[in-house]
C-alpha cells in the first residue's frame, strides 16, 4: 500500500507543494472522474434544475476545484463527492415514492395564469415578468393570455399553458 500512495503522492503532489504538471495530472483526473459522475446521475441533475439539483451542483464543482488546486486531500475529496451524487440519486429516488419528500426537493408548481388573468403577485414572487409570460404563450401557442386557462411556473422553472 505504501507503494501507492507514494506513486499517488509523485503524481498528484501534496497539500502545499504542487507542481504544474502535477496540477495538470489531477485536472486530468478531476475531468474524467467528473464526467464519470455526471454519466452516472444522469442528465436529470443537470438538465432540468430542481433545487437539490443546483445545491449537488455547486457542491461538486466547489469539491473538485479544491481537489484541483491541492486545497483538499485528492483521493478522500473524489470519495465524498462521490458519496454526495449517491445520496441525490437516493434521495430523487425516495421522493419518487414519499410524496411529501417531492416538494421539498423539487419544489411545487404555481398557477401564474387563471381563467386568462395573470397572478401578477405570484408572478413577481418567481421572477416571472410580462415579457417571460408573453414568450411562455407564444410557446404554448396563444398569443393573447384571455385564451389561456391556465399557467403554471412548473418545478423545474418552465411554465405551462393550457388553452382555454
């Protein structure tokens, strides 16, 4: 074992003393082993942003950028990113099955639209101006929101419209 954590230490450097092309050897890895995780959680985490999902995300790219400059052990720091893509891929999993675990991860839906009148109080609370309301119509295939039943700002930030 002493065999390889001294080839570890050759390649990779430690802490305070990081050469590089040392530095160039673990953005190596960290590429490789970062999109081995993005393969392995799947084009959910980062397609369609819930807010586990932009939480995951900033938490690998904050792990592997201290795994690159030597600020955090290489190894141990790849193992608990690792350990974090399983817990959300558990927790996804869980919320499939325990229905109030869904909102909390994912959040809910919110009618913006009723009856072709706009919330506009739910609107702001979600950012959503005219000109993301008008777009979100014109994708939905109606051009005046008096022809829309409904509108919602769904989980993942994309609004729905149902036509009258």
């Amino acid at each position: 074992m002493d065999g390889l954590a001294d080839l570890s230490v050759q390649l990779l450097g430690q802490k305070d003393d990081i050469s590089w092309w040392q530095m160039c050897v673990r953005a190596g890895l960290i590429l490789l082993f970062g999109l081995a995780l993005v393969r392995v959680a799947g084009k959910r985490v980062f397609g369609k942003w819930g807010a586990i999902d932009i939480i995951l995300s900033v938490i690998i790219g904050s792990n592997l950028s201290r795994a690159l400059t030597g600020t955090a052990p290489f190894w141990e720091t790849l193992l608990a990113t690792t350990l974090l893509v399983a817990l959300h891929a558990a927790l996804v999993a869980l919320a499939t099955h325990v229905r109030p675990l869904g909102p909390l991860l994912k959040g809910n839906p919110v009618r913006i639209v009723q009856n072709g009148e706009p919330d506009h109080k739910a609107m702001r609370r979600h950012g959503i101006g005219e000109h993301d309301l008008e777009e979100a119509l014109r994708e939905g295939g109606v051009l005046d929101c008096k022809d829309v039943a409904e509108a919602w700002v769904e989980r993942n930030g994309d609004i729905s419209v149902i036509k009258r």
